[in-house]
C-alpha cells in the first residue's frame, strides 16, 4: 500500500464548496481524467483523501487508486461502492 508520502499532490481546480453545490454526474473511472472531483475518494490506509471535492482528477490520481485497490485497501467516500464511477463536476 502506498505511504503518505507517495500520495499525488492535487490541483484545487474549484473551491470545495463550490464543488459541492455544483451540479455533478457520475462518469466511468476511465473517462474522469482531466473532470474536477466532487466526492472524497480515502484509500485506508493511509486515511488520507486521494480526491476530494473541487480538486481536478489526473491520470496519475486515478493511477495511484488503481495500486491502492490492487494492494487491497479499502475506499472509503465514493457514491459507486464498487468503483466503475466517480462523481464530477
């Protein structure tokens, strides 16, 4: 499982309130590179949030959740539990 440390540092793409009140869509994982988040996406551990509302999703975000899945962490946030979608903006 990823450390702390190896976490992407995020793109605040909108502020996270505005991200909240904003309309939002589920999209396939594989098309949300590039979108602005508009949920929290936390891997525990570490417990840190990966994605969180207003920040914008990049190929090596999603990649990053891809080794946290595959390590076997649990994700905690996402309106999809099983993670075929991501809530943007």
């Amino acid at each position: 499982v990823h450390t702390h440390a190896a976490l992407p540092e995020p793109t605040l793409a909108v502020t996270p309130r505005t991200a909240v009140q904003a309309p939002s869509a589920n999209v396939p994982i594989a098309a949300a590179a590039g979108r602005t988040c508009a949920e929290y996406v936390i891997p525990y551990p570490p417990g840190i949030p990966l994605m969180a509302p207003g920040e914008l999703i990049t190929n090596e975000i999603l990649d990053a959740l891809a080794g946290f899945r595959t390590a076997g962490a649990r994700i905690v946030g996402p309106s999809d539990p099983n993670l075929q979608t991501l809530r943007v903006l």
